[in-house]
C-alpha cells in the first residue's frame, strides 16, 4: 500500500504501527530479531549469545511479540522463539518482514 494510496485514517491500525517501529527502535530487540532471523531459539540461548541476563532478553521478547514480530511455542520447559512466520518471505538474496505498514528487507550474509 503506497502512501498516495492511504485515503483516511484508522486509529486501531496507527497504534499497531506505532508498537511495530517501537519494538523495530530498540537495538536490543533489534539484535534480538536478527538472531531469531537465523534460527528460532529460546531465552537462555537469545541471552548467552547476546551476553545479556535472562530477565532482560525474555522483557524484549516480549515486546516483540506484543508487536506480533515473534511467536513463542513450549516445548517442555523451554519456550521456542521464532520469527512470526506469518510475516516472512524468504528470497535467494534476503529475509523479508511484511508488517503490514512496510516491507523490511534483511539481506543474507554472504
């Protein structure tokens, strides 16, 4: 949806919007995202690999899945964390978020 193309507004979808880009804002939750692009993962392996405490990675990820970025699956006692597959596209080239509002384009390392 081009911008020339939005006639009106909706509240209900600008406030999802605006939890979209809050939790995309983050630099944690960002490097976050990235990891989760690479392989669904749980808390303790987001942290290790972040070298940041538990507590603090499950609070981001729980932001992300607010903004319906990640979808979580207990497995056991383990929670999964993955990209919310509903949204990904994924191309020869890159992974790509379609969330709705914009289309996000992360290129693949070569």
């Amino acid at each position: 949806m081009g911008i020339a193309k939005y006639a009106g507004r909706d509240e209900g979808r600008e406030a999802a919007w605006a939890d979209t880009f809050k939790a995309l804002g983050d630099r944690t939750r960002l490097s976050i995202l990235l990891k989760l692009m690479q392989a669904e993962h749980c808390v303790t392996d987001l942290a290790r690999a972040l070298k940041m405490d538990a507590p603090k990675v499950s609070f981001h990820l729980t932001r992300l899945k607010f903004a319906g970025l990640v979808v979580d699956e207990r497995q056991g006692q383990r929670v999964i964390y993955r990209i919310n597959p509903a949204l990904v596209e994924d191309t020869a080239d890159a992974l790509i978020l379609d969330v709705e509002c914009c289309l996000l384009k992360f290129p693949k390392s070569a």
